[in-house]
C-alpha cells in the first residue's frame, strides 16, 4: 500500500518561515518525480515546485521562485519544502504528490493528472 504523509504546517505571520516534510513508503522503487502543490478554500490545486528522481533537479511555480526550496536527500523517499517570506494568500492545503509515469518534471509537471498518489495534506495558514 502507497502512503504519502505531510506534516509541518503551522500558523505563521506573513514574513515567516515553515519546513513541511513528506514521507513516501509502499512504492517499489525510488524512479519517481514528487511535487508540491497547494489548494485555498474555493480554488484550485496549484503546482508548488517538483524534483526528480535523484533530486538533483528542481522547477518551482513562478510565484514561489527564490523563495521556496523543494529538496529530496540522496533522492529518497523523503521530501520536504523549506518556504520562507511567506505570504497571507498562500494560506492552503499543502499536499505532496508522486509521478510514478516519470522521474523528471517535465514541462506539465505542474498538472495534477500527472501525479498518482498524494498525500492527505498539512494545512498552512499565514496571518497579515
């Protein structure tokens, strides 16, 4: 069985900074790209960043570029998003996700329907 589990969120200030960790079991191999990605109240998900297999290679959404770092120790089954200046509107559901078709993130890595397993998520609210 497959399991995705996010933990880490909190309540901060706008300014602050948090680390939300994922931990992945139940999937044969390591050959997998895994990303981030978010979802406010009424909206959409939003691809947050995406790391290969190794994770040697990283993309992130413009919105959060130089701001948020996606890393994958030894390319593992760990994941984790350092976010930093964080802003009242990335208020969201935080949830990590595996691309098990795909151990790059190509140009679509931000669609949703690329990944297969997800997470349950951590919820990350920034106050102003």
């Amino acid at each position: 069985q497959v399991q995705l589990s996010e933990s880490g969120g909190d309540s901060v200030q706008a300014g602050g900074s948090l680390r939300l960790s994922c931990i992945v079991s139940g999937l044969p191999s390591d050959y997998y790209a895994m990303g981030w990605f978010r979802q406010a109240p009424g909206q959409g998900r939003e691809g947050v960043a995406c790391i290969s297999w190794s994770g040697r290679s990283a993309t992130y959404a413009d919105s959060v570029r130089e701001r948020f770092t996606i890393t994958r120790p030894d390319g593992g089954y760990r994941l984790y998003l350092q976010m930093t200046n964080l802003k009242p509107e990335e208020t969201a559901m935080y949830y990590c996700a595996a691309d098990t078709g795909s151990g790059f993130c190509s140009g679509s890595w931000s669609q949703v329907r690329k990944y297969k397993f997800w997470g349950q998520g951590t919820q990350v609210t920034v106050s102003s």
